[in-house]
C-alpha cells in the first residue's frame, strides 16, 4: 500500500530493540565483571562476549516478531505490549543459556550477568518503547506519518468514524473526504468535503491523495461495491469494510474453505474457542489449586472467627447462572446477619423504611453501605474474602477466576437480547466490571462491560483484569 508509515515505525523498533538488548547485556557484563571485583567463574573478553550476542540476538528479534511486538496495533495495547516484552525477554534468556549449552560454550562469565542481561533488556525495552510511542504521537502531530483516508457511507458508524478519526494527532490519520452524508454532518466537521457520489470524491482529490478508504455500507447495487474495490486495488490503496452489523464480527472470526472450494467467513460468539478455552481452563486450575493451599491456614482462621464473632453458618450458597444457562451454587463466605441471611433485600429495606436502599439497590444491586452486613461480615467484604470459596467452583469447572458477573435468573433482563451472548462463557470470581469501578457504575452500565469482555476476550486480557483485582482489592476501590 502507498502508506509506509507503519513499516517505517515497525523498522524503528527492530533496530532499537536490538540494540536496546546489546546495552542491556554491555551493561550485564561491565556491572559484574567490571565493576564488581569478586572473582568470576570464567574468564569472557569483552569482545568475545559481544561478537556472541550479535548472533543471538537477532534470533531474540525474531522471537519478538513472533509473538506480535511488530504489530501495527501494538501501539494502542501498551498493557499487552509490556506482557509480550516480559515473555519474549524470558525466552531471550533461556535461548542464550540454550545456545550455551548445546555448543558447549561459555557466554557468561558469571551467573549474574544472565541475571542482570535479563533484568535490564526487560527494563531498557519498555523504556525505548516508551520513547518510540512518544515520538510516533509526536509526529503525528506536526503531520508526519499520517495517512489520508476517504470514508464512503452514510450510516451511524461513518460519523463515529469521523469523530475518532477527526484528531489527526492522536489517530494518525487524516479524513480528507467523505462519500455520503449532505447535510447532517456536525458541524465542527464541516472542513472535511462530503460528496455525493465516489466518482465525484476521486476526480476532486485525485488518486494521488487517496491512501485508504473505509466503506461503512454496502450499495444496493453491486457493481458500485466492486468499483470501490477495484479503484483500490488498482491504485494500492488500503480498502476496509465495516459490517452494519458490527456485534456479528466482534468475536471470533476465521475465513475457511467451504466444500474445499468455496470461501465462507464463520463468526463465533466469543474468541473463547479452541486452545483458548482449553489454556485458560488449565491456567484457572492450577492458580486456583495454588491459592488454596497458599491461603488454606488463613481460611481456618477465618472460619474461627467467623463462629466467635458471627455465629451462624460458615458458607453461604446462591444459585446463580454460568455458561449455556447451567445454574450452579455459588459459595461464599456469609456475610449477612443470621436473620437477613437468604432473603430478599427489597423485603429487608422496606421492613427497615429503607426507600433510599430499596433504589439504590435496584439500580446497582450493590450498596457502599449495607446494614444487613456483620460486622465481621463487613471487614471480610472489604477486602474481598468472601470470594475466596468461589474457587472450589473455579476447580469444580463451574466458574472461572476471570468472566462476566455471575447472575441470577432475574437479572438477565438487564442484558436484554444479549442474554445468550453473555451466557456463552463461564462467569468469573472477578471480571472486566469489577475492576472498572466495581459498585460505583450503574448495572446497565456492568452489563455492557460484561458483553465487551465475552467479544474481546484474550489471555492478556484475563491477565489484565487479575493483575488489576489485586489493586483494586488493596486500595479498596468501589468497595462493595
């Protein structure tokens, strides 16, 4: 395509990720050797260790590549891109003391320079990646790297397009047309040209200007949809096409030969399929197994206090819903008064006189300030270790540690026709809307963080949402 932009950027990060790990390690070795007067076990020249890195390393790059640190969305997904530098480091390190091992060659003059090479590269590549990002948004917006783009259409999505695409600064494109809307375009847009017809759009900017076109809708008539296309390809320009339908293609989507012949898109409701479903059933095993032992004495310690200070029992069960509409019994550690507990809460406030409750409850089905609680009940709640039963269900295969809410039956209404979409996946201990605010946003508003996280699902993103948990169970954010 006429745009280079990425590829340029993409170049950039290669050659400073090589080098960025030829520092870290030139720093690895002068810290211990160097530095560092105690004897180390072999003696490396500084050379000898140099010319070793310059072979490996490019094979580190091309692990880098293949793990997706060369994607031109690795930009927007920093969270990931941190991750994939971690992972691909480890790997770095272990392919060097491979290499070291199956030549029979001594690369590392101490223990501690693999330690510290492996140290440094992780901490030097986020700070060049930083660096590069920066400058990449920087050139943005003094207009270099931006790519021009015609969008043809004239449905919701051509003016949500407009408006995230409008800031050339942060989006790194620039509208300089659009096919479709006369009229009722906002006026704060209104530089951008509309045109009536594509034809029209080409014999005003020229091919020479047009570097990307988005379709948002396909025309009645067919020949008008290949003439679009052609025109791109013939004159190397990216060509996109968004669905009306866009919650159709949100999931999993894999292009396939049908009857080895003819080609058919299939669209799956979450991306949970697969390798998916079967890593992330292994990953909620094993974490959940270990944070049960880890935990195990604490819980004892727990359940004892619990039967001084709040007699009653220890566990309370609720049927809630997980994937294909199982129900299944949800245990927690009780936290209500013996006399509130399994009742319905509109029936408790309004015994109480509670109108304030009763609507708050209705809205959030959660209360900052709940006088059903214990006090017991209360300090467990606040930190979130009425949760930690749950994890006999993770085990059982009933729930999963990360997922959406689990709900009760007459909840699904909040989810309107997008029950089946939310039921396609096993619900979680902790989700996307827990830490996303947990109480402080409304129900509606959990409900479509809840769908976001069934279409979008990825093991980074489950790693995310854990590594968030912890924080927000700490600083006790939204605290239920």
């Amino acid at each position: 395509m006429k745009s280079n932009s990425s590829l340029l950027y993409n170049c950039f990060l290669i050659i400073g990720d090589f080098f960025s790990i030829l520092l870290a390690f030139v720093v690895a070795y002068v810290l211990r050797v160097s530095l560092d007067h105690h004897r180390v076990a072999h003696s490396i020249s500084a050379s000898t260790f140099i010319q070793a890195f310059l072979i490996i390393v490019p094979i580190w790059i091309l692990i880098f590549g293949l793990i997706g640190l060369y994607r031109s969305d690795i930009i927007e997904k920093r969270f990931t891109e941190v991750g994939k530098l971690f992972i691909g480091s480890f790997i770095g390190i272990l392919l060097i003391i491979g290499y070291s091992y199956s030549l029979n060659k001594v690369i590392f003059p101490a223990h501690l320079v693999a330690f510290y090479g492996f140290v440094f590269s992780f901490a030097i590549l986020v700070g060049f990646r930083t660096i590069a990002r920066n400058l990449k948004y920087y050139l943005y917006k003094v207009g270099y790297g931006v790519t021009s783009v015609l969008i043809v259409g004239d449905t919701d999505l051509t003016h949500y397009l407009v408006e995230s695409l409008f800031n050339s600064a942060t989006s790194g494109y620039k509208i300089i047309g659009i096919v479709g809307p006369k009229n009722h375009l906002d006026p704060k847009y209104q530089p951008i040209p509309v045109y009536e017809t594509f034809e029209s759009a080409c014999e005003n900017l020229g091919t020479d200007k047009i570097r990307s076109i988005i379709q948002t809708e396909l025309y009645s008539s067919p020949p008008k949809n290949n003439m679009i296309l052609s025109y791109a390809q013939t004159n190397h320009s990216a060509y996109r096409f968004i669905p009306g339908n866009t919650e159709l293609f949100v999931g999993n989507i894999q292009v396939e030969l049908f009857r080895s012949s003819i080609p058919v898109i299939s669209v799956h409701q979450t991306p949970l399929v697969g390798w998916g479903r079967i890593a992330k059933r292994l990953f909620d095993i094993l974490l959940s197994l270990l944070v049960l032992i880890i935990l195990s004495p604490f819980m004892l310690i727990l359940i004892i206090l619990m039967l001084i200070f709040d007699p009653g029992p220890i566990i309370f069960r609720q049927e809630r819903i997980t994937r294909f509409n199982t129900t299944f019994n949800a245990y927690k550690f009780r936290t209500l008064k013996q006399k509130y507990s399994g009742r319905d809460p509109i029936e408790v406030f309004r015994e109480m006189h509670r109108d304030d409750l009763v609507e708050a409850f209705q809205n959030s089905k959660k209360l900052t300030d709940d006088p059903r609680l214990s006090k017991f009940g209360k300090f467990i709640r606040r930190y979130s270790f009425d949760e930690v039963p749950q994890l006999i269900n993770v085990i059982m295969g009933e729930i999963s540690l990360v997922g959406p809410r689990a709900v009760v039956p007459e909840e699904l209404r909040y989810y309107k026709d997008k029950s089946s979409l939310l039921l396609s996946v096993k619900t979680g201990i902790t989700g996307l809307a827990q830490v996303s605010g947990r109480s402080d946003i409304d129900y509606y508003e959990r409900a479509k963080i809840d769908l976001y996280y069934v279409q979008n699902w990825s093991f980074w993103l489950d790693l995310t949402i854990l590594f968030k948990t912890i924080r927000v169970v700490l600083i006790r954010s939204g605290a239920r």
